[in-house]
C-alpha cells in the first residue's frame, strides 16, 4: 500500500470514530501523516479528558494500526505544537 493509499486509509477510520468522539462532546481533526507517524489533533472535550491517552492508544491508534499497520504511532498534534 502506498503512503497515499494509507493515508486515504487512515482519513477513513478516522472518519468513522469521529461519531464516537462527538457523541462525548469532542472531535478528531487529521492533520498529517509522515514517518508512519499520524497526527491527529483532539478537539472539543476530548481536549482536555483525563481519558484522553486511553482513547489515543487503546482506541484511536488501535483502530489504526489493525487496518494500516505500518503506523508506528498516533500522535496528538496538540501536545507538540
């Protein structure tokens, strides 16, 4: 698979925990993908959620990987900006 074709992939899966997200009154923005390395950006109450690295991991990045596992990691671009 292409790095296009993963990252159309993985734009996908995001999309379809999207729901998910705003159903607790948050969101997930895609932001990029480089390195194997996804970058996603938590918005709304996921922002600041005590849960927020369990959702990143066990859910989002889980997701991810299970379709697209040459993803080494999901990235939340707001604790690096």
């Amino acid at each position: 698979m292409s790095m296009k074709d993963q990252e159309k992939k993985i734009i996908e899966i995001i999309d379809k925990l999207r729901p998910f997200l705003i159903n607790d009154g948050g969101n997930i923005e895609f932001v990029k993908y480089e390195n194997n390395i996804v970058y996603i950006k938590m918005m709304g109450a996921c922002a600041n959620c005590h849960m927020l690295d369990l959702t990143l991991k066990d859910g989002i990045e889980a997701a991810i990987q299970e379709e697209v596992p040459e993803v080494i990691e999901v990235v939340n671009y707001n604790d690096i900006v």
